[in-house]
DNA sequence: AAGCCGGGGCT
DNA sequence: AGCCCAGGCTT
C-alpha cells in the first residue's frame, strides 16, 4: 500500500543495474511528482525570449545555446543571434564567419557550425523543422537530449530529455548510486524519463525538471527548503542531499601557459585563422602557443618566439603570457613558419591578415583574443617581454 | 568507453 | 587560483 504525500517505500536490488530502484515509482508518486513540478514551474521559473515565444526555430536556437552554458549567459546572445537570423532562411543564407562572430564569447564553436549546417539542411528540405525526436536527432548538432527538448517544448510531443540536470534531480530523488554517466545508467534514466513525463504537457513537465535542477536542486549547495517535491525525495529523507549523484572520474588538468604574440606593423596587426575543426576552429586569433608552465618565463617567452617563427624584435613584438588549465593535454595550436618583408605564411594556420583595429571588429576571435583585442585598442597592454 | 570541445560560476 | 559543470561528436 502507497500513501500520496507520503515516501513510497524504495528498494534497492542489485541483480544487473544497481543504480535502478526496483520499487517506488507508483501512479500516485509519478501523478505528484507531476502536479509539483507543473505547479512549481508556473509560479518559478524564470522569464526567458524563447519561452515568451517559442517558436520552433527559436527553440532550437536557445537549445543549442543552452547545452554547456547557462540561461543567463545565453540570453543576451540569443537576442542579438535572433535579431540578426531571425528565421531558418536567414540562418542558412548567412556566411558562416557572420555566424560564429555571434557567436563569439560563447564557446564550442562546433555548435555554431552545424546549427550552419542544419539551417540548410532544412530549408533545402522546405525551411520546416521535422516535428519527431527520431528525425530531428538527424540534424548535425542535434542529440538525443536537443531532440527531446525540441519535440517536447516545440512540438508538444510527449518524449522525455535527460540532461545532467534532469540526471542530478531523478538521482536524488530516487537515491539512484553509482556513476550515472556510464551509459547503462544513462540508458536506465531515459526509460525512467519517459515513464515519468506528463503526457499532457511534455514540454513544462521537462523544462520543469531541468529548471529545478539548475535553480534549486543544484549540485553543490541545494536549496532544500525551497523544493516543491521534498516530500518525494530519498535523498532528503536521508538527510544527504549531495551524496547523489557520486562523481565519476575526471580527468586531470595541467596548467600551461599560453602565449599570444601581437606583431604590429604601419597600424596594422598580425592575425591568422584557426583550422577549421577542433579547438576554435574556424575563428581567428593573434598567433599563439603553449608551453609547459615549469619553464622560466625568459625560456619560455624565447621558445614561444622561436615557435611561432617571429624573430624577436623589441618594438615589433609583444608577448602577453596567461595561464589557462586544460583538460588532459599541452595544446600546440599553430605557428607561423615564415616572417619577413611584411609577408607571413602559416603553418596549421589556415590564413593570415594584417587587420586594422576597425576590421578587427568583424573577425570572430575566442573569448580571451578579443579580450586581448580591446586591452590592446585601449592601450593597456603591458607586460613586455622583450 | 574515453577523450575532446571552452566558457562561467563557485569556493 | 583551482575545481566543477556537461551534450554532441570522434576515435
């Protein structure tokens, strides 16, 4: 026997998929689990240009927007991309530099060359999204988690999305152990989802899940006493809100240092294009590498010179030294191979321009370039090397 | 299954 | 200054 409003009597087995509860998802918890949620969501969540229109372009948009970046950064970007493309057509027509200039600043530029690519794809299938999760998971950029939201916020289609909030919040309340991001677990979450999704309102319920996760049920410091489904969760009742979901492993970063250098030459600066995949592919960049942050900076500084192909010459070059943390790996971005009389050619580089600060304005550089860029319009770059 | 993308938030 | 976060894609 279930009580509503009461813990539904969990158990956990460990037969094949421990991190599964066998017990405890009845009709009951699942229709208040629904009715909370829903509620919550209407009275909470947080104004957004997707949600005051969302038509299913925006939505798309504001989903690829979304994955790896938060709502309220995403924002502003989303006005200024729609106010430019405001349609699929506009998208698709754009060249793809225009795109990734506004995209600048928001990172994993992969995104905004398939959104590219998929605007059009689908106007030369007739300018219309597909309506189901399984055709829009063709698009490139487009998975199981974008399929999802889009049909369900989009197109009303009652399929479920797991997200890394949606995973946190069905972790906790289900006491769900185990490294959740291994794919079995993920599969089990998505059979979960979908049994747990209201089929009247596909796209409040998820968004409701989601938002949850990332307002009130976030990782580190949750605000249990503003949760509307306390009453249904495990982890509260063990008084543990944080032991789900465990970490799973990560992988260790190293510090290196990252060298730009800035060559000017008759008001004009040396910059060059990143090959067209991987890291900031496509966008432009003073030329710069990386180097083992054990070395002396002197070293360093010679070395990174000697690596980009520019002979040291005191006015000419100026080397702006940051410390950045990657993930697993010393990334040796590109150099220059030739510099003289004013000409230079590129290795990995795809290209190089001699750019007025005017022109700068219009080539998409990664966040931390334009930093550089604007320090440099207003003269306060300092730290010479040479 | 594991690693690559790259910003921002938090401590 | 360093740790944490995370969907899609490639290998």
């Amino acid at each position: 026997m279930v009580r509503v409003h009461h813990r539904a009597p969990f158990l956990l087995v460990g037969y094949n998929l421990p991190t599964m509860p066998a017990v405890g998802i009845t009709p009951e918890w699942i229709a208040e689990l629904r009715r909370q949620l829903l509620r919550w969501f209407e009275l909470h969540k947080r104004p957004t240009p997707w949600r005051d229109n969302p038509d299913p372009y925006r939505v798309w948009v504001s989903e690829i927007m979304l994955q790896q970046t938060q709502t309220a950064t995403v924002i502003p970007y989303f006005e200024r991309f729609i106010a430019r493309f405001p349609d699929v057509h506009a998208l698709g027509a754009a060249p793809l530099e225009e795109v990734l200039r506004y995209w600048e600043g928001l990172g994993y530029y992969a995104r905004a060359r398939n959104l590219h690519r998929a605007a059009q794809l689908i106007v030369q299938n007739g300018g219309h999204l597909p309506t189901t999760a399984e055709q829009l998971r063709e698009l490139p950029g487009i998975g199981a988690y974008t399929a999802g939201a889009i049909a369900s916020i989009a197109f009303g289609q009652p399929v479920p999305v797991v997200d890394g909030n949606v995973t946190r919040v069905l972790a906790r309340l289900l006491w769900l152990k185990g490294d959740l991001k291994r794919h079995a677990a993920q599969k089990q979450l998505w059979q979960l989802a979908e049994q747990l999704v209201d089929p009247d309102h596909p796209g409040a319920f998820n968004q409701a899940l989601m938002e949850l996760g990332s307002t009130v049920c976030t990782p580190t410091q949750p605000r249990c006493p503003e949760c509307p489904v306390t009453h249904l969760c495990e982890a509260y009742r063990r008084g543990q809100p944080t032991a789900v979901p465990e970490p799973s492993r990560r992988i260790p970063t190293r510090t290196v240092v990252d060298v730009s250098a800035i060559v000017e030459r008759e008001g004009r600066v040396l910059l060059a294009q990143r090959p067209p995949e991987g890291l900031w592919g496509g966008l432009w960049e003073f030329p710069r590498t990386t180097r083992s942050a054990r070395e002396s900076l002197e070293t360093l500084a010679i070395r990174a010179a000697e690596q980009l192909g520019i002979q040291v010459e005191p006015r000419q070059l100026l080397l702006q030294l940051r410390h950045v943390v990657t993930y697993s790996k010393i990334h040796l971005y590109g150099y220059l191979c030739a510099w003289h009389s004013g000409e230079a050619q590129c290795g990995p580089y795809r290209a190089v321009a001699w750019l007025t600060p005017e022109e700068l304005q219009h080539y998409p550089l990664p966040a931390p370039q334009r930093k550089l860029a604007e320090a440099l319009q207003n003269q306060t770059v300092q730290g010479t090397l040479f």
